[in-house]
C-alpha cells in the first residue's frame, strides 16, 4: 500500500515508523529539518513541501496512493490536505483535528471536508484517561470484540501480592491470559514457571470482569465505580472532555480552573461538574478543599511542566492516584518516574488510532504498547488464515515465539483460549505480538 503522510511532526513519525517496513511511505513537510531527520532514520521518501498544494501533491504521486494522512498541527491545515488530495484522485483520506466541533461537524455530514476518517486528538485523549481511570494501577487500557475483551496493562511494585508469584500462581482467574510482561527493556512471553518481578510490566487479556478482579488485587485503590472522588486540574478541552465522559458514566467530578471566563464557560457545559476558580498549583487551597481525598488527580493544564507540578503536589498531600498530560512524548517516561504514576501522550494517543486504519482489513482494533514495541491486535478469521478450523496447539508452532494468543469473541460470547480450542471462521481473536513480527503474523492470521 502506499501511503502519503503530511506532517512529519511527532504523530507523522511514528505513523511513518510503523508503516515503513511494510508499505511505501512518503512523508511530506515544509520543515527542512525535519525531512532531513525522517531521511536518515526511516526508509522512506520524504518531500519537503506544503502538503496542501497541486504540485506537491503531484510530486508526492497521490495518484498513486491508497491512502492520505494529513496529520501536521493545524487542523485547517489537515482539512485542505484531505481536500486537496480528493481534487486529484480518490485516495482513503484521515485527519487529525484537535477541535471537537470539526468533529461533530463532519459526524453529521457524509464526506465533508473530502474527509474519510477524522481522528480528534483531544477527544480520543479524554476517552484514554477515562479508560485508564477505569482500572486502579492500570497504565494501558483497551477494550476488543464489541466489550468483551479487555486488555491491560500494570505496573507491579515490590509490595504487590504477585511480586515473587511464578505465572501459574498469579492466574487465579478463569478467562484471563496473561500475554507478555516487559522487564529491563526486553518482552518477556511468559509460561506457568515464569516468575514476576518487582518492575515488571504485566500485560493481561480477558474479560471485563477477570481484568477488574485482577487489577483489585494487586491494589486497594478503588475502581471508577467505588471513586468517591476525582478532580481534574485545567479546563482545556482536554480536561473538558475528561469531565463531560466522567459525567456520562454516572460520576460528579470537580474541576480547577483558574482562568474566570473559561471557569464560568465551563460550569455551563458542564452540570454534574463543581468548577472551582483557583490556582491549582497553591498547596494551601488544594489542602482547604480537601483534594487529598481524592481517588484521581487528572492534570489536564498547557504545559507538560505544570501538569507534572500538580501531579508533584497531589502525591505530596496524599492523592492515591495521579494522570497527567505529556504533551512531549520524550518526557512520557521520565514524568512516570519521577511523579506521574500514568502519563496519557496525546500525539500516541492519536498515532495508534491512526495505525489501526493502515493494517489488514482484518484487523478490528488495535493497541500499541510501550511506545510501539508491542501490539494487541483484534482480527476477525476467515477462511485464508492459518488458525480456520484448527486447534491452537496445531498451529501455534507456525507463528513467532513473540505471539500469544489472549482471547476469541464468538457469536456475542468469550473463550478463553486453550490448546484444544478450535478456532472458526468469524471468530474475532485478540492477539498480543511484538512489532517486528507484525507483518509476518497479519498475513498469517
């Protein structure tokens, strides 16, 4: 497939990263730095050009192309290059906004802005910490097959009551399979012997409900059911959005806002939502108002620096729980070490939303962890793939040692899969692989 990406900023990259073994890629951007950088660390093409213009288009061969990512800074920008590109052929056209309206606008316009997909950052951000919230201790989190699969992702502290445990003392749980753990840098595909070390990150799939149960052991912090209370901190749109979804699913958050206009803009939005004018930064009132009673501290500010502040003085008066935004994709590990206990990167956020477009037509969903070195796939079986009416033990030894299968969605119920389990044709199966083995497991499976 070849593919034109416009924007070859932090979200281009890594859309450029992923797709760059696998399909021709050419990258376009006005920044000569950048194109220079793309050059010499990915085998791609790289065009410096304005991506919303006849001729650079032209030389980009969008005639050619399947597929049109425009994913610089600016929304307009992405827009017209959507537009453009359809003036000349009819390329599969995505972009990323950041304004939730442009979104609503083209939701309820069948093709607007020559538009194929629109991905919202801030709005996809929002939905991230929520699901995060979701989960105590979780630092991923995703669903598959329409809600019956969960995926997870835990970070196990020394004190945790599986630290120590081999693989097959930790599975206490009927539907959960526990897919990978990272340790040190490397991943680790776990076997019943396997012993989980302080450290570890522990990657588990399986039921909603075998996820939950998990994530309650390894930790008394409540779940988003049983949180009493959360505050977010900032009333961008980010945090706005964060608000609206926590007010959907029942709860009534409260929100920081210093700013007096946007405060009084956001106590209209927002019903369920106490809105607080103060500077969340001032120790004093964040004690006065009680926010170390908190069970989560969203930092949702506009600037990584601030929110890692917030997030600092949270955990300093008690917070059991801190999420913060990292713009800065670089800092997303040094922030979790040193005061965020989860960073949500709204340019990955929207990376991986963008990727899942760009696989198999297979693939239902897909989640990237630990900055793209592994991915949870969801695909749907069909009679072309290895696994079609085959046991899992007769056909497991054809694919990579790097693959696990977590999950089989069918016919509106889950299996949790064994050895016997035979799999059928329009089973959705979720699958756990390392990047560097995922085109050889996409044309398996």
């Amino acid at each position: 497939m070849r593919v034109i990406i416009v924007g070859a900023g932090e979200v281009g990259s890594n859309i450029a990263a992923g797709l760059a073994d696998d399909h021709e890629v050419v990258v376009v951007d006005t920044d000569e730095e950048r194109i220079e950088s793309i050059t010499y660390s990915l085998d791609v093409l790289a065009i410096e050009g304005d991506g919303t213009t006849r001729s650079t288009l032209v030389e980009a061969d969008v005639e050619a192309a399947d597929m049109v990512i425009a994913s610089t800074d600016l929304d307009e920008t992405n827009i017209v290059v959507c537009g453009a590109a359809k003036t000349l052929d009819d390329p599969f056209t995505i972009a990323r906004v950041k304004d939730t309206t442009l979104l609503e606008t083209w939701e309820h316009a069948e093709g607007a802005f020559g538009v194929d997909f629109m991905v919202c950052t801030n709005l996809h951000t929002a939905q991230t910490i929520v699901k995060i919230a979701g989960l105590p201790n979780a630092h991923d989190v995703d669903t598959f097959g329409d809600g019956l699969v969960q995926m997870a992702e835990f970070e196990i502290e020394p004190d945790s009551p599986i630290t120590g445990d081999t693989v097959a003392e930790a599975d206490r749980y009927e539907s959960l399979t526990f897919a990978a753990l990272f340790r040190n840098g490397d991943v680790v595909i776990p076997t019943g012997e396997t012993v989980i070390e302080a450290g570890d990150a522990v990657v588990v799939i399986g039921s909603t409900e075998s996820v939950r149960r998990f994530a309650g052991s390894l930790t008394p912090t409540p779940t988003l059911e049983d949180a009493s209370e959360i505050v977010i901190v900032g009333g961008s749109e980010i945090g706005y959005q964060t608000a609206r979804l926590f007010e959907q699913q029942g709860l009534s958050p409260r929100l920081i806002e210093q700013d007096h206009d946007r405060a009084r803009e956001l106590a209209e939005c927002l019903p369920d939502t106490l809105v607080l004018e103060s500077d969340a930064t001032d120790i004093d009132f964040l004690v006065r108002e009680h926010v170390d009673e908190s069970d989560i501290v969203v930092a949702a500010l506009d600037s990584d620096e601030k929110n890692l502040l917030v997030s600092l003085l949270a955990k300093r008066i008690g917070v059991e729980r801190t999420i913060g935004i990292v713009e800065y994709g670089e800092y997303v590990d040094l922030f979790e070490t040193v005061g965020i206990d989860v960073a949500v990167n709204p340019r990955l956020v929207t990376s991986e939303e963008i990727t899942r477009f760009t696989h198999a037509h297979r693939t239902e969903n897909i989640a990237m962890l630990e900055s793209d070195r592994a991915e949870v796939l969801e695909i749907e079986v069909d009679r072309d793939s290895l696994l079609h009416n085959n046991r899992i033990r007769d056909v497991i030894a054809d694919l990579p040692n790097s693959v696990v299968i977590g999950a089989i969605a069918r016919d509106g119920e889950l299996i949790t899969p064994r050895g016997e389990t035979t799999v059928e044709e329009g089973d959705h199966v979720v699958v756990f692989v390392e990047t560097d083995v995922l085109g050889e497991v996409s044309d398996a499976l």
